[in-house]
C-alpha cells in the first residue's frame, strides 16, 4: 500500500499523552500492542485505537528534528 502510518498532529492538553510525555508531536504510529500498522491506512489505526480497552502500548517512529 506504500502508507507510513499516520502522524500525531496534536496531543489535547490534561490527556493521558499529555500528562505520559513521551509522545511528541510528529512522531509516527508504527506498531500497536506489537502489531505492525505501519501499512494500515489512517482510518484502520484509529478504529484500531478506538476499539481498545484498558492498555495499550504504541510504537512510534521519530525523525531526529522533532
């Protein structure tokens, strides 16, 4: 499909992200709970983001400028 993910754009200040820390704006949404979505279109990653309950672990890719 030739699709890299899909970009954080914003992180919502007071949300779990925002109080977390680790994910930056710019970062790319590469693997959710060790399941490669690197190929998924946006709209897959987050049905698949929306349809988790309770924990979760994302993967991000970071270009060094961000």
């Amino acid at each position: 499909m030739g699709v890299e993910g899909i970009f954080i754009r914003n992180i919502s200040l007071g949300s779990l992200a925002s109080e977390e820390g680790t994910l930056r704006v710019g970062d790319c949404v590469w693997e959710i709970n060790n399941e490669d979505v690197s190929e998924e279109s946006p709209a897959a990653i987050v049905k698949r983001l929306k349809d988790i309950n309770g924990c979760f672990e994302i993967k991000v890719k970071r270009t060094s400028g961000t």
